[in-house]
C-alpha cells in the first residue's frame, strides 16, 4: 500500500515538470515530508477550465483532499478507508469504475515510505500473537533525483447538508493506484538489507514514466482495455530504497531531515 509519502517541491516547479497551464496561487500547498491520508496534496490533472469560454481540457494543478470519497457516498468518512485503489481491479470496483474512465490524475512526490518488519516479528504476527511489530522504515525515490509521478484518480462529493455557495459544499478526493512491488534487485542494497521492494512490502504506488503521463491524463480516453496497458509496471530499476529515521512513523513530525538517510539497525536490534 502507500499511506504516507514526501512532496515538497513547489508549485511553481511542478507546473514546469507537467506542463501545467492552469492552477491557482491560493491553492499552493506547502512543502510536507509527511503526507498522510486527508491531507490535502497536489495534483496533476485534465479538465476544462470553468471560467474559460471553451470545453477542451486544459492541464491543472489542483489541491485534492488524499482519500476517495465516491460521489454516491452518504459521508465523506469513507475517504480514510479509499486511500488506495488496486491496479488490478480498479477498473472494476464500483468506487473506482467511473474515476478510473473519466478522473485521473498524477499525484507528484518526492518518494513514498515504507515500514520493514523484521523476519522474527513477522512469524510472531503470522502465527496470531498480539505482539506489536516495530518497523524501520525506508524512503523510495527515483534514482535520478527527478520526481516520481504516482497514478491517481479523483472524484467530486457534494454535501448535500450545505448550500451551493458554500465554500464546502463540494469535496475533490483521490487515491493513490498501487500496484505488485518489484522483486528485481534494488540499485544499491546493501547488505542485510532489504534486496527489493517486495522485500519491504508487497505492494507500491503505480508510478507513471513520464511517456505515459499525456496518455494517463488524457480525459477522451474513456476505453478500459485502452487504458488497463498504463497499469503496467514500471520499468525496474528506476528507483531506489534506503533506510531513514522512525521519526515519520509520527505524522506530527515533518521536515527534511525525515527523508535523510540513517544506517539501518540490523534486524535483530528491532525487537
């Protein structure tokens, strides 16, 4: 799964890294290396502009609320729930089906974290004992530094307890599209570490390689079996994974030093 990530690039660059052409300074978000569910997070998306005099698409940034809530959905409490949709089915899932034909997006990040469980606590959890498992956690980044475009998809809820006017009255939700994590070797796993991403967890977000991105969010495309190929993994060895402080596991806690690398315990020193 993907439950917390970094992003703290600014707007203004990841309105040139996209090639946006329509986004608002009021709706500018600012650096967090601590993304969690309901926050709001930027994203990258194609629709029309509504103060524009024509219907084309046009590319935005907007600031989306992380948790899908259906537009059928009797309370928004149900985002906490959707903050990930299966690549696998989500062309399926009723909450899904129509974001997935119509509402997608990249959401942009610097990488996302994830929490290894150590060998020893795993057969303790498996086995049905009530010993919580403590977790060092890694940071996943694209090895070149650039940013890592996860596959989303948004959706629109009205609350039907305010009025149209009302700043609130209208919800814009995501989720994040995972996918099987790599099992290839990482780039530079180190010793006793976790040799892939599917070492430190079996799931990992969908990220889009930048010649998908047009296709991606390319709102005439309305075809399932056109659109399922984008699902597709991509190409290994694009990222890397390393060890950082279980200070993230608090998301009161955020800064830079979050995504700073430390030297991983070894396992045995987790318990």
């Amino acid at each position: 799964m993907c439950g917390r990530y970094s992003a703290s690039r600014s707007s203004e660059d990841l309105v040139g890294a996209f090639g946006v052409t329509k986004w608002e300074p009021s709706e500018a978000l600012a650096p967090d290396w601590n993304v969690a569910p309901t926050k709001d997070v930027h994203a990258v998306l194609e629709r029309p502009d509504k103060e524009s005099e024509f219907d084309e698409p046009v590319r935005q940034l907007r600031a989306l609320r992380w948790g899908l809530v259906p537009s059928w959905a009797k309370s928004p409490d149900v985002g906490v729930k959707m903050i990930n949709a299966r690549a696998e089915t989500v062309h399926e899932k009723a909450s899904y089906r129509r974001p997935f034909l119509a509402r997608r997006c990249i959401l942009p990040a610097d990488g996302y974290y994830e929490w290894l469980t150590g060998s020893e606590e795993r057969k303790l959890e498996e086995a049905g004992r009530r010993k919580r498992p403590r977790k060092q956690p890694y940071f996943v980044t694209p090895v070149d530094g650039g940013v890592m475009a996860m596959a989303g998809l948004y959706e629109f809820w009205r609350d039907g307890s305010l009025p149209a006017e009302h700043p609130r009255a209208w919800w814009a939700t995501c989720t994040v599209i995972t996918t099987e994590a790599e099992t290839t070797p990482l780039p530079d796993a180190s010793a006793g570490g976790p040799g892939s991403l599917a070492g430190i967890h079996p799931r990992m977000p969908l990220v889009l390689p930048a010649d998908r991105w047009d296709a991606w969010l390319d709102p005439s495309r309305t075809d399932p079996d056109a659109l399922r190929p984008l699902l597709a993994p991509p190409p290994a060895g694009t990222v890397r994974a390393y060890p950082v402080s279980t200070a993230v596991s608090d998301v009161r806690n955020n800064g830079p030093e979050l995504i700073t690398e430390v030297e991983a315990p070894a396992e045995s020193t987790l318990f």
